[in-house]
C-alpha cells in the first residue's frame, strides 16, 4: 500500500476526499488484492458471527490458540462497612 501511496502526486493524494482516494489508490492494487480483500471480510465476519454463537464468547483465533476469554467482573465501589461495638464485661 505504501508503493500505491508513492505512486499519487501530493496534489493527488490531498486534493481529493477520502473517498475519492481510496476508490483512486485501489486502482494501483495489484490483481491478487481483489481476492485477498474477499478473503479477509470473510474472516473478520466469521470471527464476529462466531463470537456472538459461542456461550463463552470465544471466536475463531481463540479456538485455534486454545485459548479461554475471562471476564472480571467488577467490583463494585467498597460500600460502608457497618461498626459493630462488642459488648464490654
């Protein structure tokens, strides 16, 4: 991407929206960047869909790893605790 970047002039580059500038670097893109694209929105969304599914709130990496999400759940604020007095003999 940076070598897509050199490739615009820098009244290109900042002469144009965001928007603009992506649709304008994509076409610099080489021709396996397509089908990479496609390949990482499945995974970004499998992983979502996964996450949602799962009791445990683990996605795809976390199967692979072997890895387990652990929540804390936080404590809440150290309420007053009451003073007892104990009876004196």
């Amino acid at each position: 991407m940076v070598s897509t970047v050199l490739k615009m002039s820098d009244s290109e580059y900042y002469g144009v929206s965001f928007m603009d500038r992506s649709v304008r670097m994509a076409a610099f893109y080489p021709p396996w960047m397509q089908p990479l694209k496609i390949i990482e929105e499945v995974w970004v969304w499998s992983e979502f869909i996964v996450l949602l599914m799962n009791r445990k709130k683990r996605a795809i990496h976390d199967f692979i790893a072997g890895t387990v999400v652990v929540v804390r759940e936080r404590s809440s604020p150290a309420a007053p605790r009451a003073v007892v007095a104990a009876p004196v003999d």
